[in-house]
C-alpha cells in the first residue's frame, strides 16, 4: 500500500519544481504574463502534500493484532499415592473338620448305627453335611473311597463356610442287634457241684430269657436249663435274680447241678439269651470253653 503513494507523492514534487522553475528557461524569449510563482507558497505546497503523503501512509497501516492474553495453566496439586489395602482373608468355601480325640464314622447320626470308619487326629476330611441338631456331620469317609459317614461333634473342629451345608435327614434307626459276652467265674457247690457264669449285655436292647447247655467233654455228660430270669445260687444259702439283663449289665447265673465234682474237666457252655420271654424275640448265641 505505501509504495504507490511515495510514487504520486513523488510525481507530484517534480510537476510543481517543473513549473516553478523549468516553465521560464523554456521559454526565455517569450515574456511571461500573470503573477509571479511565490517561492514560499512552492515550499508550502510541497510540505503541505508531504503531510498528506504522510496522514494516507499512516491511515494505510494496519495496526497488529494484539496478542491474546493468555490465562495461566492452573497449576496441578500432586496426587497422594494411595496404599493398597490389604485384601481380607477369604474364608474357604469347602468346610473341613479335624478331631482332637480319635472318632468313630458311622452309618447315621449315633451310637446305634454301625461303625465304617473312623477320623484320627491329625486328619481332616470334607464337610458335606449336617444333622438337624448340628451335632453331627457328614462327612468324606477318610477310610472308603467314595463314601460317607457321621462324625460327632463333641471333639471336632469345622473350618470354612458351614452355613452352606444341606441338612441330612438322618436314615432309619437300624434294627438293634442284640449282643452279650460270656465268661467262665467260679465252680460252687452245696448239694451237687454247678458251674457259675458272667453274662453281660453288650448290646441295646435288654435281655429276658435264657437257655444253657454245659458239657463235661471228659465225662460225656450234659447238663442243660432255660428261664425266663437269670438267678446266681451261691452256697447253700443265698439267691440273686433279675428279671432281665439290661444294655450294660452284668449278672451272674449257676448252671444245673453235677451229680459229681468237674474241677479239672474240659467243660464247653453254649448260651442263649432271648430278648422276649419263653426263648422268643431276637436270641443270640456265645460258647465258651474253659476248665473249672
């Protein structure tokens, strides 16, 4: 833009130095009429259009952009590092149970049911189940592959989440098997000589009657008797009896009488004991051998 302007600016001054002093000398024979160029008003002129030159040029500028303020970055407050906290102790899913005292494993929940394993300290096994009393569990059997049994509480430990576990219903109450031990005590005698018995009932259901059969293998002899009681002769003078033989007890019975001494004879006693009267019920049978 200021180039141009410079140019007429430029233009200008030498048409008005040409005519103020070029005109003359061109024509120095001719005489000049009008009034005489003012030197002054030439140098007025010429500062006058200068200044115009110089207001357009200014005009012409375009002034710069100002810079754009810029707004300071906020300055960042450091993040504080976190901890990581410490993951909780998960507790196993799969319950676990250990014994303090060597335990039986049975087939239900109780003594009545068979024994088919056992847990020993210092063994754990799988918790599978429960009874309705959380007093036994169900367990892996630690003894069978594949099996499973009843362990009591009372000296047990079950880790992991229990309250996951079924609750068993227990199965049927097996049917009581009765049992008893024999034992040789003592050969009496008053009038005759008989042979005196241990019996103990090592089952759960009582005993009401009984049957016995004492063979002198010596001798060839026998002598045999049933009952519905069990009656301990002892001497000439004394006589115990019970009606039954309960789970645990223990009672002494005499046998029939020798007509003769046995002691030092091979003997064989073959016992029966009956849960009814009148060798009825569930019998059982012990023979012992033995020499008086």
């Amino acid at each position: 833009m200021r180039k141009p302007i410079y140019v007429l600016f430029a233009a200008t001054v030498l048409l008005i130095v040409s005519l103020a002093c070029g005109l003359p000398s061109a024509l120095p024979n001719i005489p000049v009429t009008g009034p005489t160029l003012d030197a002054n008003a030439v140098e007025t002129a010429i500062l006058q259009t200068m200044e115009a030159a110089r207001t357009q040029t200014a005009g012409a500028v375009v002034p710069a952009s100002p810079s754009p303020t810029l707004t300071p970055e906020p300055s960042l407050t450091p993040t504080a590092t976190l901890s990581p906290t410490p993951l909780a102790t998960v507790t196993p899913l799969v319950p676990l149970i250990s014994v303090s005292v060597n335990t039986n494993c049975r087939a239900g929940p109780g003594r009545v049911y068979d024994r088919v394993g056992a847990l020993m300290v210092g063994e754990t096994a799988e918790v599978v189940g429960r009874d309705p009393t959380w007093r036994y569990w169900y367990i892996k059997n630690p003894d069978q592959v594949n099996g499973y049994c009843w362990v009591w509480d009372e000296y047990a430990t079950v880790t992991g989440n229990v309250a996951v576990l079924p609750q068993f219903t227990p199965p049927p109450t097996p049917t009581p098997v009765p049992s008893f031990e024999v034992h040789y005590d003592d050969l009496d005698s008053c009038v005759g000589w008989w042979v005196e018995l241990q019996l103990t009932n090592t089952g759960v259901v009582p005993f009401k009657s009984m049957s016995l059969t004492i063979r002198d293998t010596d001798e060839g002899v026998d002598v045999s008797m049933s009952a519905d009681k069990f009656t301990d002769i002892d001497g000439c003078l004394d006589t115990t009896t019970e009606e039954t033989l309960d789970p645990g007890r223990t009672v002494t019975v005499s046998t029939p009488v020798f007509a003769y001494n046995p002691k030092g004879h091979k003997m064989r006693a073959t016992v029966t004991l009956c849960t009814a009267t009148g060798q009825n019920g569930m019998c059982v049978t012990q023979v012992i051998k033995f020499k008086p």
